[in-house]
C-alpha cells in the first residue's frame, strides 16, 4: 500500500473497517458507491447544502481546490488576520490532514462548523442515547468533528476550539418556493461545482433551513471513550495515531472479517475480476482463510437472509452456503409461514443443487388468494426527498409523491395498463394532487389493490398529517381515501402473504 494521509473521509471509512483503508487508497479495487445512483443524489444534495451554509457566512473567503500543500500554505497566510471565516481551509498535523467546510476565527477563539445534509429536529431530537453515550445514528458524524477537533488542537494549541455540527433543521418551513432550485448541479468529471442563483439571499427566509449545533459535550465524550472497530477496541486518539502511521508507512493494514463484510462496497461479481477490477471482499477472506474465492457474496455465508452469526460458521472454516450442514440450523418451525430458519436451509440446499428451485407456502397462498377480490389493482409510486426544499411550506427532507403508475389485472387473466400520473410543475408540491388523483383512479371499484413492498402504505401515511392539516376543499375525503387504503388494510402486500423465495430469486 502506498504512503498516504489520513483525513477525515478515510477515518470514516476506517471506523467501519481498518482493511478498507488499503482498498479505498488503491483504484484497482472496485467500489460499488462509485456506481451507486442513490448515494450520488445524495451527494450531490449535500453539495448544495454545503453551498447554503457558505451563503450564511458572508465575506467568506474559500480556499481553492490544488495540492494541499498550497492550500495549507494559503490557509495559514490568510489566518495571519485577527478575524476571518475561511471555507474549506486545510490543516496538516504529521500525517493527519482535513479540510473544515467553515472556519470562523475571532483572535483566538475558533468556530470548527461541520456541515451534513441530513435532517435533524432541533424540537425534539438529541445527539444522546439513554443506554449509550451517543446515539449510534449519530457518532459517525460527531466522531467526524471529533477527528477535525484533534488537528486543529494539534496544529493550534494556542486556540479555543468550539466544534458545531450544522444540519438541515426539519422542524422549519420554507418561506420561499423553489429553494432547492437555487442551486444548480455541474459535474466535471468527478468534480462537482454548485452554482448559486445570484439574486437569492438566505435572509430572505423566515426562519433558516440550517441549525449549527454545538456539539463541545459529545466530542468531549467520544474523544474520552472508547473506539470500537472491526479490528477491536483502541482510545480515540490511540486509534487515530495507529492509522495514520499504518498509511504513513503504506503498511498493509490485515483483514477483520465480521459482520461488516455481509456490505462491503469493495467487492465485484468473480466474472467481472481483471487487474484492474478487484475484489476487496474476496481478497479479505483469502488471507484471512488461506484459500481461493471463487464464488460470489451471495452464495458465501454473508448471503443468509437476515442472518446474524456467520462468525459461527467461519469459525468452523465453512464460507460458502455449499460448505454449511443444515443440521447446524436449528429450525424453528412457523406454521403457515416460512420461518426465518426455514428459509436459510432453502438457501443452504439450493447452493448445494439440492432441493426445488422455488419452494411456494401454498396453503398460505391460496388463502391469500381467496381474499382477494377482481380485478386487481397494482400500485405503484415515485417520490423524492429533496434535503432542500422546492416549495413553499414545506420542510427539508420532506417527502413529495409525484407520480403513481396503475396496472389492472382481470379475473380472465388480461392485464392492462389503466393510467397512471406525473405531476411536475415548478413551484407546486404535487403530493396531495397526486393523492387526488389515484383516489380519481380507483373510484367505483371494488377490487383489491395490491403493492409489493410497504412503500406505498408508507406514503400515504405520510401525506395522511399534511392533508389533514392542510386546506383543501376535499380533505376529508382524501383522509377518508388513504385511511381505507393503507390504514384498514385494504393494501394487500404480496410480500406478506403470496410467496417466499429462496436465494438467486
């Protein structure tokens, strides 16, 4: 491995597995998050958060992308000044280097703001936990402002350090439509530039999207407490110091095979394995296990559904499902169901090219079947979580259903496709007008309405408190609609109770 840094995203990845660092430094290595359309998204709306916090400090000076050695050099000269707020200022400790989103100095005393897109509820929710220290959704985001925290005591021992977390505050409404619309996406390459509309000013909101959060007392407990890692329990800066010698030194870093590995993004299919397409995954389990893998994840142990004790199995050197005894299952029977033991000895003989391909829990399915009547109606939505808002009103993160498509399916067999709605119109939020629109679709029909996961359920009670508390004419009726939906269990979930499927289906 070659001599690298350690910075903030890399202690991120490490927190989730040490060996990771070796596959996240080396681009031979597949990366499945390279590929991922929803963590693209994703990134691309913290962008534009990251450009709605910037708007937030103005006179703001950023430092420009380049080398890190310019952009330290640079940081330093400009932080000669008695008050500045510098975005994206650079820091190097040893091998120790971050980038902070907002720095904001006033003499000596130091404002570190950490922005993150994701939403939290200033009203009602907190960064503690009742039987943890810190909430466990959380401590990857404050671990990261912990880690920032350290260098700059490091490379200032001279400044009192404030650490904020600034998130999406999703207790507060826009008072403005088209917020997110202010912030245009352009990629270049892997580079992703944020373009601001230049007529809008943040200030113009009634209340602002984003909350910085002083997060002094949870750093103050992470950096006391205990890391817990794959590769065991280290003090916080004991374990920042090992990585970052490791990487230093380009030291190859061992494998810690456990639960973490069932979502390992380093990892391809072994038909898709050339030089320059590796699987980190497989190559874990090889040094670890001192044996080729030839086979892919979901035919390893890691494939179980909803199993937790493949440790158990790799104890007993048995990584592929071929390699496991059903005996070893203990079989909890569940009758009318398929039991969760029950589908892992399907998947187990499958992988060993014994049993049926398809096993069916048929009397549950005809009973299934029984209860429903024709025609059937499958349902399906598309909807978005934009972090900033589009419309007036409503909150970051907040959900809009945009459109539905519909198909009907006939006692005689004939399937048709009956309609279906998109709703797009700049600055109207289409959620209830798409409600409206699906009860339109499925008025005078007394058929069954059938969807595949709980998604549309989801959804409908959702919109259920923004229609009830909005002031449309036919309110009443659409509460009424979604309650017969998806509250009197007139959804059927073909997930629930039509059939199970082993592994590979």
């Amino acid at each position: 491995m070659k001599s690298t840094t350690l910075s903030k995203s890399r202690f991120k990845i490490a927190l989730e597995c040490p060996r990771k660092l070796v596959y996240s430094t080396d681009s031979r290595y597949a990366n499945s998050k390279n590929s991922d359309d929803l963590l693209k998204a994703l990134a691309e709306w913290g962008h534009q958060v990251g450009a709605l916090a910037k708007l937030m400090y103005p006179g703001g000076i950023e430092i420009e992308d380049g080398l890190p050695a310019a952009q330290i050099r640079e940081t330093e000269r400009l932080l000669e000044q008695e008050a500045i707020t510098l975005f994206e200022p650079t820091f190097r400790h040893g091998n120790l280097l971050i980038r902070v989103d907002v720095l904001v100095k006033r003499g000596n005393d130091i404002q570190l703001i950490e922005v993150k897109s994701k939403g939290f509820n200033s009203a009602k929710d907190s960064f503690r936990a009742q039987r943890s220290p810190i909430e466990k959704e959380w401590r990857p985001y404050l671990y990261d402002v912990a880690f920032q925290n350290m260098v700059l005591e490091q490379c200032h021992p001279e400044w009192r350090i404030t650490p904020y977390l600034m998130l999406l505050d999703t207790s507060a409404t826009a008072s403005l439509s088209g917020v997110g619309s202010q912030f245009e996406i352009k990629r270049h390459g892997s580079r992703v530039e944020v373009v601001t509309h230049p007529e809008f000013d943040p200030t113009s909101l009634a209340e602002p999207l984003l909350k910085a959060h002083d997060v002094t007392k949870e750093v103050k407990t992470l950096r006391e407490n205990w890391v817990e890692t794959p590769a065991g329990e280290q003090k916080f800066s004991d374990l920042i110091n090992w990585l970052a010698s490791e990487l230093a030194e380009g030291k190859d870093i061992p494998p810690y095979i456990g639960s973490q590995c069932k979502k390992c993004e380093f990892y391809c299919d072994p038909s898709e394995l050339t030089e320059d397409c590796r699987s980190g995954w497989a190559e874990c389990l090889e040094l670890k296990y001192h044996r080729k893998i030839t086979f892919p994840r979901p035919e390893s142990v890691f494939g179980l559904y909803k199993h937790s004790k493949a440790a158990t199995l790799l104890r007993a050197n048995r990584i592929a499902l071929a390699e496991v005894d059903t005996k070893d299952i203990q079989i909890k029977e569940e009758p009318g169901n398929i039991s969760l033991t029950q589908r892992h000895v399907l998947q187990i003989e499958e992988a060993k090219g014994e049993g049926e391909a398809i096993f069916l829990e048929t009397g549950n399915l005809r009973e299934a079947f029984a209860s429903w009547r024709y025609p059937l109606h499958f349902i399906d939505f598309e909807t978005a979580r934009p972090a900033l808002p589009f419309h007036k009103g409503r909150k970051p993160n907040e959900l809009i259903l945009f459109q539905f498509s519909h198909h009907v399916l006939h006692h005689n067999g004939q399937l048709s496709h009956a309609n279906q709605c998109l709703m797009a119109e700049p600055g109207e939020d289409p959620s209830i007008g798409v409600v409206r629109a699906l009860r339109d679709a499925l008025a005078g029909n007394d058929g069954t309405v059938i969807h595949w996961w709980d998604h549309e359920r989801t959804v409908l009670k959702g919109l259920r408190k923004r229609i009830e508390a909005s002031a449309e004419a036919d309110r009443d009726e659409l509460v009424a609609f979604i309650d017969a939906m998806a509250c009197r269990r007139a959804f059927k979930s073909t997930q629930r109770c039509a059939l199970n499927f082993t592994q590979g289906l």
